[in-house]
C-alpha cells in the first residue's frame, strides 16, 4: 500500500490522538466508583464497607449532653449560627420521638417518657440516597464505603436534593454563612452562598483514624462502625436491642439505628 | 424576517418600552439577589423551592401546549389551524426560554450551570429536563422560522421540516412528563407521589396552554390585520373544555385517594391548601379562588351557545388561565413541602424582589413574544388570502 505525505500525516495525528484521549476514556471508564485518589493512603484511616451509626439516647441525660455534641460537629465544621429558622443550616440536632419518626407517631396514648424524650437527627448516610438519585451534577454521590458527600464546589443549587431528602439533613446556604461562624476552624473549609450542605460523616476524620466528632463527644451514646461486618459494635447492639430507622417504608436503608427502650432483649 | 420587528406603530415601540422597563427593574433586583443569595426570597430550609419553580413548572406546560395545534392540523389536516398554528409554536419559543430564566434565577450558583452539562447524570430527571427543554426550543424555533419564511415567498417549506414536526408532537409530550417526574419520582413527599401527576400536568398544560392562546390570539386580531380565524379560536376552545375537564377529575382523584384511605400523610398537604392545617392557612384563599375561578371557567366553557360568544369565551379562558396558574405556579409547588419532612409546617410567601423578579422574567417572555407575533402577523398582513402550503 502506497501512501503519501498527507495521508501519512492524517493517520498519524488521528492515531497520536487517539492514544492519548482513547486511554485516558478506557481508564476512566474502568473505574467503577467514586472513589477520590491519594498518592499514598493515610495507613491510620478507617475503612468499612458501610459506615453506620447506632444511636441510644437513653444515655443521653441532660440538654448538655446533647450539646456537647451538636458543638462538637458544627465547631469543626464551620457550620454558621444564622439564628434564624428560615435560613438556618445545621448537620446534626435535636427533636421529639414524634417529629424524628412522624410516619409511625400518630399515637396519642404513647408512653410519656418516650414522647418527651429528645432524639438526635443528622444525614442517614442511606444505602439507597434519594439525593444522590436526583443531583444533576453528582455533586452530592456515595463513597464506597456508604459516605454520602457533598462537594460543595460542584454544587449548582438547584436544592434537588433537599426536596428529595426524606428526612431534611441537607441545608442550603441562602445567605453568606462565613458572617455566622463563631470560631473558624482553618482545617475545614467554609461555605459560600448558594450551595447545599450536609454532614458528611467527618470523612476528614475517618481520613486519619479519628470517630465522628458527634460519636467521640457523646460519651457512648452514638456509636459508629461497619453495618457490613457482624463483628461490630454497631452489629451486635442491633442485634440484641429493638432499634428502629426513620422512614424505613420509603427503601432509602437509612445507616442510622436509634435503640428504643434501652433494655436488652438477647 | 426579523426586519419586520423593528418597524412597527407608536403603541408597539410603547409596549415593548414598557417591558424593557419592566425587565430592566427586575434584573436590578435580580443582581441584589445575586449578591445576597437566595435569603432575598421568601424560601426556607424547609420550603425550598417556590415561586420560580412554580413558574417553571407552568411555563412546561404553556410551552408543551403548542402541541394542541400541531396535532390536528399535521396529523389531522385540519385546515382551519394552517394560520394560527405559528402562533402556538412562537408561544411554545417564549414559554421555554421563560422556564430556563426561572430555573436560571432559583439557582444558588448560576454561573455554575454548565456543570449539567460537563457531568452529565443520566440518573437524574433534572439533567433529561435539561436535554429535553433545549431541544424543544431548537425545534419550535427551527419549525416556525423555517415554515413562515415559506409562507411569506408562497411556497412549501423544505422536505427536511416534516420529520421535525412529527418529531415535535412526542417531544411536546415529554417535556411536560419528564417535569412532572421531578416531582413523581420523589419518595417522602405524599402530595407529588402520585401515578397520574404527569396525566395531569398534561391535561392542566392542554386546557392552560391553549386558553392563553385563545386570548392572544383575540389580542392578534384586534391590534393587527391578521386575523387567525373564527373558526380556529372556537376549535381552539373546545380542546380547552376537554383538557380542563380531564384536569378537574384527574385533581378529583388525588382527593379521593387521599381521603378515603384515610391515611393522614396523603390527606396533610390538602388539607394545608384547602382548610389549614394546624393554625397555618396562608394558601387557603388562593386555592378557593383558583377553584371557583375554575368552576366558573367551565360553567361557561361547557355550553356551546356562550362559548360561541367570543367575549364570554374571553372571559373564561382567563378565568380558567388564572385558575390553573395558582393551581400549578404555586400550590402545587408549596404544597409538596407543606408538612415538612417532620410533619411540621412552615410557610411560605413569596418576597416583594421575589415577585419583581418573576414578573421580570414574565416581560421578557412577553418581549420575545410580541417580537415573534410581530414578525408572523406582518407576514400574514402580506400575504393575507394566500393558502398556507404545508
């Protein structure tokens, strides 16, 4: 086959592009999840195959115990203190038995103590996340250890997802949140308007060894492990106490148990 | 034939200053939001979305209403609709560029809306809304350009237009079901997890839709020498009547299987609506008016003797438009998010630069608008008495 100075150079460039811009498609197409890449991992970071948390207010005495951890989380996280409910953003807090779980509370002859008793709400980190479903951006996604992130620079702020989110742990920023923060923590980024915001399981935490701010500061009363491995901690208390998730009916798997009651049924 | 729009009477250059007026003012108020962020708005944690979504979601429908008079004129050779069709397509232009201002304006970060593009997420309804409404403007825009140019030189438009209009027809559909699946698809709330939303987005969009362009087309006739037919505007009519029955029973049904089944989830949004519920009613006499706006509409649509008369006739596709804008622009919107995730309720009202700014986005509509019928009427005006050939 013949071939002349033109037509040698057209294969050649076609050829030089597809060698560079082919294999860099078939290697991105290989990879099948999310994962972000380090050049070499930290040997302290925890890893599990699904995250989880089990949540046992009975341990939870005073109002202060609730907020040594809802200051834990929001302190290192820069999360703002707008003082106001309408543009209000928070990733965990506090509320009644009846607004945790409305879709089984119609019942006014509960027990007074569990009516009365307050419960801690914060991202589920579901196995199947509505909001991961509908971001158009997959600025929110799952990692494949079921952390349920949020990347705050991709995020467009359609507030999608917190139409979609059944349980209402993601917040948008309507107004410049950097005024409202108390004490900057520098290792943790701030936000900026228009974005929508969540916990994100202290991923910066799991990162290098370290719980969950919200489980280290509770005092036992959030415990955090590997829903996956039946040798947790986390396994073993479901499997012996009568836990229930928030909406489970809606098949979103949530990763949080909450122990009602207390007592052991094993 | 663009030229056609910079010609025009004092009362044209006066309504078109009007609007850039208009226009003008919102986008101040727009760059106050920009600035502030989305607090400028009535919206909340737990009401996240509002007026501009409502408006979107309207507007979905006014757009996919095109379809009313591009089925039986293409696919039934009524030839009634041969000039009146162009109107639907150029409403059918305004009402999609109208629905990307509003998302345009809702979006926290708008600079950042490339990112659809750049990571493009088949999973989500959001990134089909986006590819679907793009390319329901390209045809609309495309199919009415190319057929009136056609028109104007008096001969048959291009081969290549055909596939495109019969292509047209299930976009038109697609559009307004893919809107609706925004909602549908959603799990935890009650009021939009329903199998017929996209049916009735469809119906409220095929009586909505064409009632506006009944009255525009009333509006056309008086202000210009075109005049889009008698007959046309009472076929027009009877597609409203149809559509806005089939969307008062589709709405009948949610109430029916909300309460019957008893099941209090279903039956909060409604009653928040209709009577309030725990002490908040903010929305209650607005949906009584969009009902009795609603009834009146098809009292006087039903009977052939008072919608012949085209003041009567007037008179109720306004009703039945403003009926169905508070329906759909708003309660159907709030309503998804009232209760809240908690079962508690927080309300909503739109803000005064909220409302600014969607009414500056409705004036750039009716710009685009006025500029496209300009330019299809003068070239009716031109060849009045012509047959249309396509």
């Amino acid at each position: 086959m013949s071939m002349n100075r033109r037509q040698f150079l057209k294969i050649a460039g076609v050829s030089t592009v597809l060698g560079i811009g082919g294999g860099t498609v078939i290697t991105g197409l290989r990879k099948t999840g999310l994962e972000a890449s380090q050049v070499s991992p930290d040997p302290r970071a925890l890893k599990a195959k699904r995250w989880g948390f089990v949540v046992d207010v009975s341990k939870l005495k005073s109002d202060e115990d609730y907020q040594k951890c809802i200051d834990a989380c929001h302190g290192i996280h820069n999360v703002p203190d707008i003082g106001n409910p309408k543009d209000e953003v928070k990733w965990i807090w506090k509320d009644t038995y009846e607004r945790t779980f409305p879709t089984t509370s119609e019942d006014e002859l509960m027990n007074k103590e569990l009516k009365e008793k307050k419960f801690f709400l914060f991202c589920n980190h579901c196995a199947q996340p509505a909001c991961v479903r509908v971001c158009p951006t997959k600025a929110t996604f799952k990692r494949q250890d079921g952390v349920v992130m949020q990347d705050m620079h991709r995020c467009i702020g359609c507030r999608f997802c917190m139409a979609a989110c059944p349980f209402g742990a993601r917040s948008f920023n309507y107004r410049d949140p950097r005024p409202f923060i108390k004490k900057e923590n520098m290792q943790f980024p701030t936000r900026m308007i228009g974005v929508v915001e969540k916990c994100t399981m202290c991923y910066e935490r799991l990162a290098i060894g370290q719980q969950p701010a919200c489980a280290e500061a509770s005092n036992g009363a959030i415990l955090f492990g590997d829903l996956d491995d039946p040798n947790s901690a986390v396994r073993k208390v479901i499997a012996s106490k009568f836990t229930i998730r928030r909406k489970p009916e809606l098949g979103t798997q949530p990763s949080i148990y909450y122990v009602i009651g207390g007592a052991d049924h094993a | 034939m663009l030229e056609k729009a910079l010609v025009g009477s004092k009362r044209y250059w006066l309504w078109l200053g009007v609007l850039t007026a208009i226009i003008g003012v919102a986008l101040i108020q727009y760059l106050r939001q920009y600035s502030y962020g989305l607090g400028l708005t009535g919206l909340s944690r737990d009401v996240s979305w509002g007026l501009y979504i409502g408006q979107f979601t309207f507007l979905v429908g006014v757009a996919a209403s095109a379809v009313m008079l591009v089925i039986p004129y293409y696919l039934h050779d009524f030839k009634k609709f041969g000039k009146i069709v162009i109107l639907g397509e150029f409403l059918a232009v305004s009402a999609v560029i109208m629905c990307i201002l509003f998302i345009f304006v809702d979006m926290g970060q708008p600079t950042r809306i490339m990112n659809v593009v750049l990571n493009p997420t088949p999973n989500s309804v959001m990134f089909w809304d986006f590819i679907v409404l793009s390319g329901y403007l390209i045809l609309n825009i495309v199919i009415g350009w190319t057929t009136l140019a056609a028109d104007r030189k008096g001969v048959r438009p291009p081969q290549w237009v055909k596939p495109l209009i019969y292509l047209s027809v299930p976009w038109a559909v697609s559009i307004h079901t893919v809107t609706a699946f925004l909602y549908a698809g959603i799990p935890g709330r009650h009021f939009w997890l329903t199998a017929v939303m996209a049916a009735r987005f469809l119906a409220s969009a095929f009586s909505g839709g064409p009632a506006l362009l009944i009255i525009l087309a009333l509006l056309v006739r008086r202000f210009t020498k075109f005049d889009p037919g008698q007959e046309a505007i009472q076929a027009v009519g009877k597609i409203v009547t149809y559509a806005m029955f089939a969307n008062v029973f589709l709405l009948g049904l949610e109430f029916f299987t909300a309460f019957y089944s008893n099941i209090p989830g279903h039956m909060h949004p409604f009653k928040y609506l209709y009577t309030g519920l725990e002490g908040h009613g903010r929305l209650v006499p607005l949906m009584w008016t969009s009902s009795i706006m609603a009834v009146v509409s098809l009292v006087l649509l039903v009977f052939p003797g008072l919608r012949r008369n085209e003041k009567i006739l007037a008179f109720a596709c306004i009703s039945l438009f403003i009926s169905l804008w508070i329906d759909k622009g708003f309660g159907l919107i709030i309503g998804g998010f009232i209760p809240n995730m908690f079962e508690g309720v927080t309300e909503y009202w739109p803000t005064g630069p909220e409302s600014i700014i969607t009414l500056g986005v409705w004036a750039v509509g009716f710009l685009i608008l006025t500029v496209l019928y300009k330019v299809a009427a003068s070239v009716r005006e031109e060849t009045a008495g012509m047959p249309e050939n396509h």
